[in-house]
C-alpha cells in the first residue's frame, strides 16, 4: 500500500551514551607518532604505514577547500581532535562475545533485530573498530568476502590491494587525505563473479567519544556479474563540542556488476560529516548510490560514479533535510568516460527553519563520446520563509549524439496548504511531515522498504520540533 | 437542540471589518443556504468558522453543539465536527488522496490507536462506489492537475470519509458544469439527515435545484438581510442582487 513508501527515522534514537572503557587510544591530535600508533595497533604491513603517512603530508598541504566550501570549516580543530580510540582490534562473529557496554548499545539502536530480519550480514562498529562483523555461512561458502580494511589488507591483499585507493586517491581532497592516513573500521567487501547477494550487507556506524573522529574506510568490489547492495546507517549522541566523521567509500563495478549503496545518515547536530565517495563503473555495469542526510552540523558528500566501460550506468538518489543549525551541502558527481553511458540524478532537498541546503552537481561528457546520456533533477523545498536553499550545476557536455536534461525547481509548503491540511483535523506538524513526504515520495518508492518506515518518523520528529 | 449557532460575529482581514454582527443558527438535520452577490463576506464566513489565522475575529461567539469554536485550532475545529468545502481546494504534490484521508482519520482517533487499513479502505471503496468514481483516483496526488470538477468531487469524498457534524460548502457549484454539480449535490443529499447540518454558500440559485435548502438566508455586507423558505432562493434569482441592495439592505441597517 502506499503508505508503505513513506519516510520515518527517529532522530532522538542514537542520542544516549554508555560509559566505555578504551584499551587502545592514540591521544588527542594528529602528529606522525599518530600515524605510527595505528599502524601498530593493528600490525599493519609496511606499505600500509607508508600509505598512511604519505597521505598525512598530503593532508596538511592542502589548504581547506573554503575558498568554495562553507567557513563553518574552520571550526574544526584537528589538534583536539581523538583519531583512534577501540577496546580491541577483533570483531566478534557472535553478540554475546561483544563487550557488554558496546553490546547494550547496539542492542538499543535495533542492530541484532535487524540483523535477524532481513540482513545478510552486518558490521557494527563502535568508534574506530568493528565490535561485530558477521556475515551469513552461505555467503563465505560462494566465496564472498565482508570484513573490515585491516583484514582485508592483511588476509587478501592479492583482492583489495590493486583497487585501494584507486577510485579515490589520496590526494583527491583535504579529507580523503585524512582519511587515508588515520583510517580505520569500514567494510571491506568483494562478491565473486556471478555471485548475486540477495539481502543486504549492512554497517552501522557508531560513534560514542566526544572530540572524536571516526575514519572509517569502505571498499567494495563486485566481480563480473555479481551484485550486492550495502546499507550504512550512522549514529552519535549530542556532545558539547564538535565530532569528526571523514570516511572514504570507493566501489569498483567489473563487467555487468551491480552495486547499490544506501546511506542514512543521522548523526547529531554537532557531527561534522564531510565523506569522499565514488564508484568505478565498468562495461555493462550498474552502481546506484542512495543517499539520505537527515542529521549533522555539516554533511559535504558528493558521490560519484566514473563511468568507465560501454554501456555503465550510474546514478544517485538523494534526499538531504536540513533543519536550525544544519548545512546539507550534498550533490552528485557523474564523470562519462565511454560511449553509451548513461547516468541519473536526483536530489531532492528540504530546508527546515533556518536550515540550510545546497546541491553541488557536477556531468561531464566529453566530446569524443557518443549516445550519452544523463538526466538531473534537482528539487528543494522551503518550509520556512527564512530556510535557505542554494543550486550549483555544473553540467559540461561536448560531442553530437549525447543528451543531457536538467530540471530545477524551488518550491514553499504554503501556509494555504497547511490550513488545508489542518482543517481536515491533522496537526501543523502532521500536516508539514505530509508534505514533506509528499515532496520525496517518487524518491522514496526506489527505496528498500525497511528503510522506509523508519526514515518516515524521522521526518515527523522533525517536523514536530520545528513548528511552534 | 443541537446546533451550529453564530451568534454576532464579526470579522476583519487587517484592518477592515467584513462580517458586522452576523448572527445565523444552523440546527443539526437541516440544510441551510447562503445566498449573496460577491464582496459580500461568503467566503470569509466560511474561513472564519474554520479557523483561518487571516481573519480576525473581533466580536462575537460560535457554539458547536454548545461548545465554544473560536479560539480553537483549525484542526481542533474539525475534530470537534466541523468541515469545510473549499472553494478553491489547494494542491499537495505527492500526497494520494488515500493517504490523505488516512491521515485524517488517523488525526480523529486516541494517541496509540493505527487506522485499521482493511476496514478504512473498504469505507472508502464505498465512498467512492456512491460518487461514481474511479478506484484509481484516491491514488492520485491531493488536487495535483485535477480539473474544477475532480476538485470538488474530491471535497465532497473527504466530507462522506470524515462524517462532520456541520459542513459548510463554500461556493462549491463554481466551475462545475452541470453533470459535476449532480454528482457534487448527490453526495451532499447522500448524507443529508439528522445528524448532519449543511451550510451551503453559493451565488447562483442552480445548485439549490439539486441540492433542496430547508432554509434560504440573503447576505448584504457582512449580514443576514432575509431570511426565508426555499421560494426564497427563487424570489431572489428573478429580481436579481439589486433588489437586494435597494430594497433589503436599506431596511437591515434600521
């Protein structure tokens, strides 16, 4: 039934903390000796510390991007920052192997009953490393890999080595540098060829120490043929001070591979959330990327697809909400790098308040291409006469034979619709949360369903909170 | 007995007074007409009884079954039985019909209570079975691209789905043709009965041919001029609005 395509999350759901004891913490900062620390911890092999510590001169010497970006960035200081706190660096296969406090945690946010439901599989983690990483027998027995970067480096370099890093260097930006030089946690996952997961690999991100940043590092592969969808949802508790989430998530698509890659983001207020995230989209294949932000002080996340075969196609749904006090600065990326490529985009963006959002899109198509093809659409919606929404496409097509569509539009809940709404018995609150799912709902329908349901009551919390 | 009682109400937009001490008592179980030239306060009589936060009221008091309504929210109001039929009903983009209603009914019911969805689609079914219409049409958006007469039909299908005690029908025959004003006034005649009481506004006499008034009350300047029976409706269609402002008005400021 329709209803069944509505949004609902509950924003208060992750704001609680447990105390926690951390065995491994590299201190406040960043300094090479930081670098050093992780790399012990985990017993990481020598290109891996180099990795790590090439990458944070590549971070330092770039400036930060606000010569473009918001001068809300500033505000991060990396010298007070924590860069890796864990109780151990082994995730456990079963809930009751993980430590009480981080268990009662994950337990309270819904993870195992998830899990039970309707998961193939899933990684918590707490901080900087995984507590739990399971994943269903059968799936091990086709030869599919779903552990996290150390491991993945460490038990199957042969597999990991030759594309890490490679859709996203280093250098890309100021924060997939960080990332690369203090990464830790994330999925590394690769599906053999031909090997089609049906239910969903999941990861939850949690983090739960105040000045701290979370890095966590994604890396998926889907061999010739395969296809997988991965779902990441994300949770802090509100702190006083800010929190840093910088991750790097690059896919690798081979010929007629499948990837659909779904985030929730919701984390607090106070988070920071600034993610590098790009795929590789070779012959005949497909990498889809739904994107939800919902929480955050600053979510900047332009995923991307590099569509490098014949026949790739990409595309990024995404709905960002910004309510008082939040900037969604959110957009999409599709680089067309053969013929017949095609790629989609649409975001959709709803200011709350004075919340801000802004969709940054960048399409190339060059000219010596033919027959591609991209469609972007781009709609926000106010809810407040003093909600800010800002659009900048950039959409370079050359060459005859390729097409390009691209639709903006801006529209207001009016305060007519609301009486309307309101005189037919609903509330403000009902009647604002109505329309905004009325606003996503196309969005929403392309959706696995269990996330549905629960971004649907986000967005009522949300909308109660923002009318009088 | 019960009843929508408007007792001296008076209404501004701003600064200027729309409604002067209009005062009207529709009891539960029958069917009342408003008839009056444009610019003549219909409409805000309607938004005001409603709750519209632009019209101001300044004097006065309505009693819902003896219950105070001003000062209570819009959806207060319709909770406590009250509905109206917009002239001019809004569009919301994405919302189906379906949902829409559900959400309403949902709106009616105690904190912890879900709309059983087998028992209010077989309601709506019905609903919509009586009106004639389509199945598919409560899975179109609220409004979104419907012509005048799908506008007010779907007004009509809200009033049968969330059972008022009091309607007000807000000019609803305007932009209808003749076979939308049918099925609009069959729906109204439908529910017509004890316990509902209609208001109906409308500037021309034709929607009273289907829709058969047990009272007919003219409006001058921001009040009840005459009141009479249905032969009313049809004094005034003959003699037109001047006679109105020659002969009625002069004698109400008295």
């Amino acid at each position: 039934m329709d209803q069944a395509t509505q949004l609902e999350i509950d924003r208060e759901k992750g704001n609680f903390r447990y105390e926690t004891d951390y065995a491994f913490d590299a201190g406040v900062g960043l300094r090479p000796a930081t670098v050093d620390y992780i790399a012990e911890v985990k017993g990481e092999a020598p290109w891996v510390r180099e990795f790590r510590h090439k990458a944070l001169k590549i971070f330092e010497s770039k400036p930060m991007p606000t010569h473009w970006a918001t001068k809300d960035l500033e505000a991060i200081d990396f010298s007070k920052i924590r860069y890796y706190l864990s109780q151990g660096q082994k995730p456990s296969r079963t809930w009751d192997e993980v430590p009480a406090d981080i268990k009662k945690t994950f337990e309270r946010l819904g993870i195992p009953e998830q899990e039970r439901k309707f998961l193939a599989g899933v990684e918590a983690q707490f901080d900087s490393e995984a507590a739990y990483s399971r994943m269903k027998e059968g799936l091990s027995k086709l030869g599919v890999i779903f552990v996290g970067p150390t491991e993945g480096l460490k038990e199957h370099e042969e597999i990991f080595r030759p594309w890490f890093g490679k859709v996203i260097p280093t250098s890309d930006n100021k924060f997939s540098a960080l990332n690369s030089a203090v990464f830790s946690g994330g999925s590394f996952i690769y599906v053999p060829k031909g090997v089609k997961v049906k239910q969903p690999l999941q990861a939850y991100f949690r983090i739960n120490a105040e000045n701290f940043g979370q890095f966590e590092r994604t890396l998926i592969i889907a061999d010739e043929g395969a296809e997988v969808t991965y779902m990441e949802g994300c949770t802090a508790p509100k702190f006083e001070t800010a929190t840093l989430h910088s991750a790097v998530v690059e896919l690798v698509a081979l010929k007629g591979a499948k990837i659909q890659y779904i985030t929730v983001q919701n984390w607090s207020n106070n988070v920071f959330n600034l993610v590098t995230k790009r795929g590789l989209a070779h012959e005949e294949s497909e990498i889809r990327w739904i994107d939800c932000n919902i929480g955050s002080r600053l979510t900047m996340k332009y995923p991307g697809v590099i569509l490098k075969g014949r026949r790739a196609r990409g595309e990024v749904l995404s709905i960002a909400l910004a309510n008082d006090g939040q900037h969604q600065d959110t957009g999409a990326k599709m680089i067309h790098a053969a013929d017949e490529t095609t790629s989609n985009i649409i975001a959709k963006s709803i200011s709350v308040g004075q919340g801000r959002s802004t969709y940054r899109g960048l399409v190339q198509i060059p000219k010596h291409l033919k027959n591609c093809k991209n469609n972007t659409e781009c709609d926000a919606l106010l809810i407040n006469a003093n909600s800010r929404t800002d659009t900048y496409p950039a959409i370079t097509v050359r060459g005859e034979g390729n097409s390009v569509q691209h639709e903006a539009s801006v529209s207001k809940v009016s305060a007519e619709q609301i009486f309307y709404m309101r005189s037919r018995g609903l509330s403000e609150a009902a009647a604002m949360s109505l329309s905004v799912n009325g606003f996503i709902n196309d969005l929403v329908r392309e959706f696995p369903m269990e996330y549905s349901v629960e971004l649907k009551r986000l967005i009522e919390l949300e909308m109660e909170g923002s009318v009088g | 007995m019960p009843s929508l009682d408007i007792r001296n109400l008076c209404v501004s937009i701003g600064e200027k007074p729309i409604l002067k001490d209009f005062s009207l008592s529709l009891p539960k179980g029958e069917v009342h007409a408003i008839m009056g030239p444009n610019g003549t306060g219909k409409s805000t009589l309607a938004k005001a009884l409603a709750g519209h936060e632009d019209y101001t009221i300044t004097g006065g008091e309505v009693f819902l079954d003896g219950e105070l309504l001003l000062g209570l929210e819009p959806e207060a109001r319709a909770k406590l039985g009250l509905f109206l039929a917009f002239q001019y009903p809004c569009e919301i983009p994405g919302v189906s019909i379906a949902n829409f209603l559900r959400a309403a009914s949902q709106a009616r019911l105690p904190e912890g209570q879900e709309v059983a969805a087998v028992e209010f689609y077989k309601k709506l079914h019905g609903k919509m079975d009586a009106l004639k219409m389509d199945r598919k049409f409560t899975a179109r958006s609220l409004n979104e691209g419907f012509s005048g007469g799908e506008r007010k039909r779907c007004e009509i299908l809200q009033m049968m789905m969330l059972e008022p005690k009091y309607a007000i029908m807000d000019e609803t025959d305007s932009g209808l043709d003749i076979d939308a004003l049918k099925i609009v006034a069959q729906g109204v005649n439908l529910m017509r009965g004890p316990e509902l009481g209609v208001l109906v506004i409308t500037h021309y006499q034709r929607l009273l041919d289907y829709i058969v008034p047990d009272k007919v009350h003219v409006m001058w300047d921001g009040r009840i001029v005459k009141s009479g029976g249905k032969e009313l409706a049809f004094e005034l269609e003959a003699k037109g609005y001047d006679w109105v402002s020659k002969e009625l008005a002069p004698s109400a400021k008295n």
